[in-house]
C-alpha cells in the first residue's frame, strides 16, 4: 500500500499529460502538413520540338514549334523558346511568333510574350491581317487569342491601334476592346486616282 501511494504523484502526471494531449488534438485537430517547396527546377528538356493534334478524322487541328522546350514538374507547365504557333481552324491557318512562351498543364492555355506577331491569312487584295503585341492569351481549344495590351492590326489598306483584343479563328471575329483609332485606304479610291494625286 505505501508502494502505491509512492507512485500515486506519478500516476497523476500521466494522467494529466494524457488528458492535455487528448484536449489539444480534439480542440485544434491534427498538425497541418509542413509545406511543400516549390524549386521550379527542370525534368526534362528537348530542342527543336514539334507537336501536331489532330481530330478523329485525322485532320490538323494545329501545329506548335520551338527551338527549346523546358518542363517543369510542380506545376506541369512548359517554357518554350521561339515557339511558332499555327491553328488551322477551319481551314484559315493564324501564324503566332513570339520570343518566348508558357504552355500550362494539359496544353490548356499558350502564353505568348515578347514581340508577339500573329498573322492570318484573308483572301482578297487586303493581304494577310497581322498583329502585333507584346503578350498574347491563346486558348487552343476555344480558338481564341486575347490580350489586355496595346495592339497593332495592320493589312494591305489599314493600320489599327487599340488597347484590348479578341480574336475568334473559327468564327473570324475580331474584338478590340478600348482606345481605339486608325486609318483605312479604299483600295478602289487609291486606284482610281490620277498618278500625280497619289
């Protein structure tokens, strides 16, 4: 019996640890996990990539080239060095350069930036229609490329300056959203007129 009143102090202080650590997981829940670094560091690299998708009938959908390709695991996504674009919706192809590109997960969205130029061809004596930015949002299974910067769109017979586009290749709708202004040359008024007016 005096044995166990020796130990009784001892007894006590177990019991309240275990009291005290059952207290703090029930009112504080279970230890977040410690967080994940992110290095952003490469898998795998590969020059001179080409990707084509093409539809269940085997047609192009599109074409994406690069001079250097850089993956990155955490996120999924693709760093591409002078990435050539090219969407043949239907038919129409629409040609994208730039410097460099991000390509997200999936190949959901391309982000184009530094000296963007996107060409599409237009049937007739305009030319092709080409435009010109610094950033490009392209989302290859919606047909659209969009961005908030200032453009420049530009053919045979005008030249237009806005801040915000959208451009449909599958619809042929262009959308400029703000700021904007230009000039368009009537090819059949510039023709007719005498050679000393011009």
């Amino acid at each position: 019996m005096e044995r166990l009143i020796s130990f009784l102090p001892i007894l006590l202080l177990a019991a309240l640890a275990a009291i005290t650590y059952w207290l703090d997981k029930t009112v504080l829940g279970p230890a977040a996990p410690a967080e994940k670094r992110i290095t952003h560091n490469p898998d795998f690299t590969a020059d001179n990539l080409l990707a084509t998708r093409m539809d269940v009938n085997g047609r192009i959908i599109d074409t994406l080239q690069a001079v250097r390709m850089v993956h990155f695991p955490e996120d999924d996504s693709t760093e591409l060095a002078r990435p050539r674009y090219v969407n043949l919706a239907r038919g129409v192809p629409l040609t994208i350069t730039s410097k460099h590109a991000r390509v997200t997960s999936n190949a959901g969205d391309i982000y184009f930036h530094d000296d963007v130029r996107a060409t599409r061809v237009v049937q007739g004596l305009g030319g092709p229609l080409v435009v010109l930015t610094d950033y490009l949002h392209v989302l290859p299974d919606d047909n659209i490329a969009k961005t908030d910067r200032r453009v420049t769109i530009s053919d045979n017979h005008m030249r237009i300056e806005a801040v915000g586009m959208e451009m449909n290749t599958e619809t042929r709708i262009l959308n400029l959203k703000a700021a904007v202004n230009g000039v368009y040359h009537d090819p059949k008024t510039v023709a007719s007129r005498p050679a000393t007016q011009r």
